[in-house]
C-alpha cells in the first residue's frame, strides 16, 4: 500500500511540474495592422504580462484582421476561442443597443 501511495505522489508531483513548465498561452484578436495604435496597445500587454508573470504566460497576437472583424472577434470571445480582443465601442451595440446610448453621451460630452 505505501508502494502505491508513493507512486501516486511521484506521478502528481511529476505531473503538477509538467503543467507548470507549460505556459498559458492567451489569444488575442487586433483587427489593425502592424504599427496602428490597437496593435501597439496589444504589444506593449504582451511585453508587460511576459515580463511581469516569467513565463508563466505567452501571448499569441491575431493582428490584421486574420481571425475576423470586430463583431467577430467578440462572438469568438463568448464561445471562448479566444481570450481577448482590441475593440473599439462600435461593434458592441449589436450585443445591446443600450450601449448606443452610451455611446452618444460620451460623444456630446466631450
């Protein structure tokens, strides 16, 4: 019976240290070009969460639009194909049309 504990415990162990070698890797839609303010925005995140967490996580940038516009990018975040997105306040009014609101106050007001 201690055999089999100890086997248990070595094979958790080695298993919890595979799975912390192994980074999450987060994915990231930016539907601008290398260079556009969102892209840079997107690098910098990258820069800093790889810096700051050491390897814990890597983050996988789709920039130019190759995994879908705006809308589609957020369809993929709800089915969870994704983690994040760099959007702009257009696309959301098609999730709530309240947000048109929003986003007409915040056009008069500034």
């Amino acid at each position: 019976m201690k055999k089999v504990c100890l086997v248990m415990t070595m094979v958790l162990v080695m298993s919890a240290t595979a799975l912390a070698a192994k980074p999450f890797t987060i994915k990231l839609g930016v539907v601008t070009k290398s260079g556009a303010a969102q892209n840079i925005v997107a690098e910098k995140f990258r820069e800093l969460l790889e810096a700051r967490l050491d390897g814990a996580y890597t983050v996988k940038i789709y920039h130019s639009a190759s995994i879908g516009n705006e809308t589609e990018i957020l369809h993929q975040i709800q089915m969870g194909t994704i983690h994040m997105g760099v959007i702009t306040g257009g696309p959301f009014d098609t999730f709530d049309p309240i947000v048109r609101v929003i986003n007409y106050t915040m056009f008069f007001i500034t």
